[in-house]
C-alpha cells in the first residue's frame, strides 16, 4: 500500500490473510482530527469488502475506544422526562 497517500490524521492498516499475505479487502482506518470539534477524538472504522464487490456494497462498522453517555452533567437524568414542560 505503498502508492496511497493519506492526509495527516489519517492511519490506515490492512489485514491478514490465513497465510500472512495482505487482505486488502479487510482494512481499518483511523481519523485522529487535530483541528476543530473532534480535536483529539479517534475514530476507527472496518471495513469488509466482499468478494462479490461491486455487486454488494462493502461492510463498514465504528469501532468505539470507549462507550460514553451524552455529555451531562454529574447527577443529570440521561432520559428526560417526555411530558415536563
């Protein structure tokens, strides 16, 4: 993957085979943005690329580092009451 240039930010690492070879259908990527609202965020993404390419699109899933609740404050209901005015 030598030929792919990416931006500052970006990493991206292919998988492996059974045998050790690259699987450039399986492939990662993370966005670590250093400017902005998500400055100092990572964001890893997998992606799976089936065989049957184009014909079916490619599986792509977020891989959280860690789970977290919306930004609250401590003691703050994280379900609002649907019917407080």
């Amino acid at each position: 993957m030598t030929e792919l240039k990416l931006e500052r930010g970006i990493q991206m690492t292919v998988g492996k085979d059974a045998s050790g070879k690259d699987d450039i259908m399986n492939f990662k990527v993370i966005i670590s943005p250093d400017d902005g609202l998500y400055r100092g965020g990572r964001f890893v993404f997998d992606f799976k690329v089936a065989a049957t390419y184009p014909h079916d699109v490619p599986k792509v899933r977020r891989r959280p580092r860690r789970r977290r609740g919306p930004c609250l404050p401590p003691g703050a209901d994280p379900r609002p009451d649907p019917l407080a005015p």
